[in-house]
C-alpha cells in the first residue's frame, strides 16, 4: 500500500506554504520533489514528517491517518527524517553518535553493536568509527547523518535537500547509498531544486510552485512530454511563414 496525502494545507498566519496537495507514493520506490526554494517542498516534507500539523487535509501512512501528537508511535518510529539543517555533534566521534541516537531508538546490547556496524558500512564511514565528527568532511557528515535516519531501519525515509552543498563525488556517493536502501524495500521522498540531482534516482517526479503539486507523473512520462513539446517547439519555429 502507498503512502498518500489529500488536500493537505498548512497556513502560517496569512501565508499559505502547502496548498491542498494531493500526493501519492508508492511503496519501495523513490519519488523525487523538485522545485525552486520557497515552492513549501520542506514544509510537505515536515508534514509527512510529523513535524507540523497540518492546517488541513490529512496524511495516510501504511493505511494509517497520520497526526502530530495523536497517533500510533508505532507509526512514527517507521519514518526516517533528515531535514536539511540537521546539526551533528563535534565533539562525539562517528560511533558515540550513532550509539546515542540508536540508544533512543531503544535498541539493544548486541543488535544494536550490530545495527551500528550495518550503517557504517553502508554509508561507507566504518574506518571512521573513532573519528571526532569535527574531522569529517561535509559529505562525510551528510553521510553519517543518513546513517542516524535509517539506525531504526524506518519504513519510509524523508530526505530535505540531501545532496545541496556536496561536491560532485559526495553526490554521487550519496545516490548510491539511496539506491541500495532502495533495493532493500525502503520507500523513499527526496526533495531538491535540481532535476538532475534525482533523475537517475528516481521513478516518479513531483515538481511544486507556489505550494501547489502542479504534476506528479512517473519520470518517463515526464521526459516523454518535454521531447514531444521540445519537437513541437522546434517545428513552429523551423515553419516558414506564409505569405499574406
């Protein structure tokens, strides 16, 4: 069963940020969110997230209504979030930091030694177990920061600008991870302003403006009908005019 919205809006005082969106994910896939900043991409992705209550419309995860504060938290442990300012902390080193977070997500003695070793190894950080997070780079950082979203192996994983900032590499390193989460069954939504960013990643393709899912179609139909307008675009412009 896919994850959907309908009619979500949230309002803040006289401006409204998400405007009735009707939106829908299909399970194990990766749905891109493409559009220019201040579209409400972050604030449809704190929704989903539980992060906002919404000021209308509702939200329906693994068949379930999703609230803020009133809701199943077997429901909320399933999501995995990371918004695009997500502060890590210097001073721990790469293990420690893992461990608190898997810690809260109440997980135990040796499956969570082990849970700890899968996500290192996955987002390609084990040689840096006892590294102090001030010595990693930014895609390091970002990487480790994916690896505290997925410690509790979530269901559905919500991923605000992920790969803003990162050199070409670390873009790619962090596409490749997603992949495999990918493969493994996760559903994931990940947002940015670059088509290209999520082209390779993903099987549909959510574009916002103003608030608003202006299309949402699989990423196939979408290329189709940008070649089919950029034909019809070059022959109107190749027709010779006729004469009066």
């Amino acid at each position: 069963m896919g994850d959907r919205t309908e009619g979500l809006t949230k309002q803040f005082e006289r401006h409204i940020a998400v405007r009735e969106v009707d939106l829908q994910v299909e399970s194990g896939t990766v749905y891109g969110l493409i559009g220019p900043n201040g579209a409400g991409k972050t604030t449809l992705i704190r929704l989903l997230a539980a992060a906002e209550e919404p000021t209308a419309g509702e939200i329906q995860l693994f068949g379930q209504r999703l609230r803020l504060d009133r809701c199943d938290p077997w429901l909320k442990r399933q999501l995995g979030y990371l918004p695009d300012d997500f502060p890590v902390y210097d001073d721990l080193t790469v293990w420690d930091y893992l461990d608190y977070f898997a810690r809260l997500y109440r997980l135990q003695g040796k499956s969570r030694r082990r849970r700890l070793n899968e996500v290192l190894e996955l987002v390609d950080l084990a040689h840096k177990r006892d590294s102090f997070i001030s010595t990693l780079s930014r895609g390091m950082k970002q990487r480790l920061s994916l690896a505290r979203t997925i410690i509790h192996e979530p269901w559905l994983l919500l991923l605000d600008e992920p790969v803003s900032g990162l050199d070409p590499i670390a873009r790619q390193q962090f596409r490749d991870i997603i992949k495999v989460l990918q493969a493994a069954g996760m559903t994931v939504l990940i947002s940015s302003h670059v088509l290209s960013d999520l082209a390779e990643l993903c099987s549909a393709i959510g574009i916002m403006e103003l608030g608003c899912l202006v299309e949402s179609a699989p990423l196939e139909s979408l290329y189709q009908r940008s070649r089919q307008w950029l034909i019809l675009s070059t022959l109107a412009i190749a027709k010779p005019w006729s004469k009066p």
